[in-house]
C-alpha cells in the first residue's frame, strides 16, 4: 500500500486526476470506477478541467458505479446514478452509454447484485476504482465486520452511515434508505489500482487503522493492505494519526518519477 500525504483536499484531487489521465493515455477505453459523496468532487472537478482544456480525451473511458440506493424511485436526484450522471458524465462529455451500474430498483435485488459483478468482469474488469472512507472505516457500503471476501450484494447501512448521509437529503434521516447495493471488499480487490482518498480530521482514525493497524473486518478499508497495487490519499488533517506520517513523506519524496501514482 502506497500513502501520500497532500497539503489540501483540491492537491489530492489534482494528483488522482493526474492518475486517472495517466491510465487513459495509455488505456483509452479504461474503466474508471467512481464514488460519490463530497470527498471525490475535487477528482471530478481536476480531470473535467483537463477535458474542457483539451489536456485530457476521455470520450472512449468508461464509467462504473461503486453502489446504489435500494427503492429510490428512478430519476431521484440522490441516487447515486443521478449523482454520477451528474458530478462525473456530464461534465467529462460522456453519454449515458459509457456507463454502468447496478440496478436499485430491481425487484431481484440479490440477481441485480450478480449480474453487475458478471457485467464487470464481462467488460473487462475495473482499471482504476475510487474510494472514499467512512469514519467506521467503510468503503463503498462495506460497513465493519463485512466479509474480506464479499462480492457485490445488499446491504444495511448502519446509523452512522445514515446519518453522515442525511446531509445529502436535507438533513432529514428519515429520507435516507436503510438498503443499498454495493461491490463487495472481494469485488473492490479484483480493481487494479484501488485508490483511496480521505480528508479531513474526521477520517484520521479511520485511514489510521486501515493503514497502520491489522487487516481486519472491523475496519474494512483495511483490505486494501492486500492488494498489490492499493494507494491511499490523504491530506494533512487525515493524516494527522499516522504514526508514520514521516516515512510516508520521505518514501513519495523520494519516489521515481517514472512510477506514476
């Protein structure tokens, strides 16, 4: 696992954005697996100017969600096909084509979940996915003690998560679901370049454990430990309990250029 630390949210949307135009210089039809919520925005943002400035061609990428809401009618501004549409297609220049994700509104939930994980590896496999991190350490919606081996699948969020996403419906717990789909840790390790960014002092704790403590269902991002190719993000705030926050610096400062994130 690689830790950089950024002086800023808008610095480590920068640098991923970098990555991510990277990957589609060398992979033009590379899928991007995206997450929503405010952390990412930064990423978003970084690699759209690069698009709108003609730096970046990224009209053959495509796109890939991490989960969705269960019973959001259609349309629902918060599902999170709505957000992706429009945080990450619309401003890349990308059509709806480009673009795939689970169904939330299936009335087989559990085929649903098993025909994205099938509709994933059919299109090749995810090149470079996205994460944000809970403040329990989650990632999509793996809450902890999630299994380390789970495939895409339903799942309960627990009060926390509901209530750290209330912000996102007006304040109001009551409109949040208490179901969504989401890849599973398995699916999320089958990525090959899983990048994880994290800001804020509020995620300290969390990017803390899942960096420097054990690998263990309770903090599920700390499955990241296990991939071969797994960089976590995070700026000056998040980083701020990592006891090796000094090596992390000197070991980036110190990384060839030609390695890329």
């Amino acid at each position: 696992m690689e830790v950089v630390i950024v002086p800023d949210a808008a610095a480590g949307g920068e640098l991923i954005a970098e990555a991510i135009a990277a990957l589609i210089a060398r992979k033009p039809d590379a899928l991007l697996g995206v997450a929503t919520g405010s952390t990412p925005l930064p990423i978003y943002r970084a690699l759209a100017a690069k698009v709108a400035s003609g730096a970046v061609d990224a009209s053959r990428a495509r796109i890939c969600q991490l989960d969705e809401y269960v019973g959001l009618p259609a349309g629902h501004p918060e599902s999170y096909r709505s957000v992706v549409l429009r945080e990450v297609i619309e401003p890349l220049g990308l059509s709806e084509a480009s673009f795939m994700g689970p169904d939330g509104s299936a009335e087989d939930v559990q085929a649903a979940c098993e025909a994205y994980d099938r509709a994933l590896a059919a299109a090749g496999g995810v090149d470079l996915q996205l994460l944000g991190i809970g403040t329990d350490g989650h990632i999509g919606f793996n809450e902890p003690c999630s299994s380390l081996a789970s495939r895409t699948r339903i799942k309960t969020l627990t009060q926390q998560t509901r209530v750290d996403n209330a912000r996102f419906f007006d304040d109001d717990i009551e409109q949040v679901p208490h179901h969504v789909i989401t890849q599973g840790i398995g699916t999320i390790l089958d990525s090959r370049h899983p990048i994880l960014l994290a800001t804020g002092e509020g995620k300290a704790e969390a990017v803390a454990q899942t960096v420097e403590g054990p690998v263990a269902s309770i903090v599920p991002a700390s499955a990241l430990q296990l991939h071969p190719h797994a960089t976590v993000v995070v700026d000056e705030a998040a980083a701020s309990k990592l006891k090796l926050a000094d090596y992390f610096r000197a070991t980036y400062a110190a990384k060839p250029g030609w390695q890329g994130l």
